[in-house]
C-alpha cells in the first residue's frame, strides 16, 4: 500500500481531481468526510462540541448543524481553536482506523486533506508524497463567485484563511495545475497517476531489497 496526501485552496478543483483519481484505481480517504462522521450523534466529538458550543449548533433532527457551528467559529480564533481541538484528534483516528483497515493491500490510497498545509507539523500518516492542485487566485474567485454563487467578499474572506499559494507549493512533492479544460485536467492527472506508480514501484524495490 502506498498513500499519497492531496490538498488544494478552496476553488481549486481538488475534488474533481480526486475524483479523477479515483476512477484511476485509487482508495479515496477523504478527511471532510471523516469530519463529518466523527461528530455524528453518539460518537465523542459530538457530546463535546455541544458541551463548549451549546444546544443551539444541534438541528432539529439531533445532528450537528454544521451551519450554526461555522456562524459561530468563523472570525472567532478561541471558538475555531476550540473547535479544533475536539475534531481534529478525531478524525485522525479516524483516518488511522481507516488506513489500518487497508494495512498490507497492494491500494493505492488517496489521502484528500484540505487542511494539510495549515495544520503542519509531523506527518502522521506516512504520506510518500503530497500532491497539490493549484489556481490563480483570480480564477478562483470566478470561479468561487460565478459556480458556487458566493459573494465575493465571502470567497476573498475564506481564502485569506487558508495558506497562500506559497506555502503550498513548498509543501508540494507534485503540483496539478487546474487553470484549462477537463480534458487538460485529466491529461494533467494522467501524469500525476504516472508519478504516484513510480512512487510505488519504488516503494516495492525498497520493500524487496529489505527482504532480501
């Protein structure tokens, strides 16, 4: 098994590549989704977020409304570092389970984590490499504007929370750069693809010269 992390701003078209990648043979991780899984009702964070934030981030079916929780962190750093440290822990474990349950495949694993760069420090998922989908900010915001129907200051406002394109691109082991058609873009995955086998090929040589 090998696991390569993708991460991308906002508006970026992260999820279509990895979507694209996908269709290429890869496992999908996707670290939004362990989010939202891991405060569901009956699981730790959930009991958590209500005890800090209070019944009013609770939907009238009993699960987290994630609309009222982002109202109340959103410019608020105390409220988004608190929020942060009941979720985040979570959802690594939770990606470790779900790693851990693909232990000793032959899978390609993707790791969608769009936070990746923001939150730094050690890897702890092993990652071989970190690919990174990336756009002018002016294309963004069109695209953030005129596809998702958000007002421009709100898109401008998201963006100046997430990492520059620099510090992305030093994070980068392989940079996608989504600025052309879907058929470019697909092309531009192919290579990608292309380089994650090579990693893995690698990967196998080295696992081989051990075992030798």
């Amino acid at each position: 098994m090998i696991v390569v992390g993708l991460t991308g701003g906002i508006g970026s078209g992260k999820s279509t590549v990895a979507a694209l990648l996908v269709e290429r043979g890869a496992v999908l991780i996707d670290a939004d989704e362990a989010a939202r899984e891991v405060v569901k009702p009956g699981r730790p964070a959930y009991a958590k977020l209500v005890e800090r934030f209070g019944a009013g981030v609770v939907a009238p079916d009993g699960n987290l409304d994630r609309s009222a929780m982002a109202a109340i962190v959103f410019g608020d750093p105390e409220s988004m570092a608190d929020l942060n440290a009941i979720v985040h822990p979570e959802v690594r474990a939770e990606i470790a389970n779900r790693l851990a349950s693909l232990s000793g495949s032959e899978h390609v694993v993707v790791l969608d984590i769009p936070l990746l760069v923001e939150h730094g420090g050690q890897d702890p998922y092993g990652l071989a490499g970190v690919i990174v989908v990336d756009a002018p900010l002016d294309l963004v915001l069109e695209r953030l504007v005129k596809r998702r129907q958000m007002d421009r200051s709100d898109a401008e406002a998201r963006i100046a929370t997430q990492a520059s394109r620099p510090e992305r691109m030093a994070r980068a082991d392989f940079v996608i750069t989504n600025t052309g058609t879907l058929e470019e873009l697909e092309e531009m995955v192919g290579r990608a693809w292309a380089w994650i086998e090579h990693l893995a090929a690698h990967a196998a040589g080295d696992e081989g010269h051990s075992a030798g």
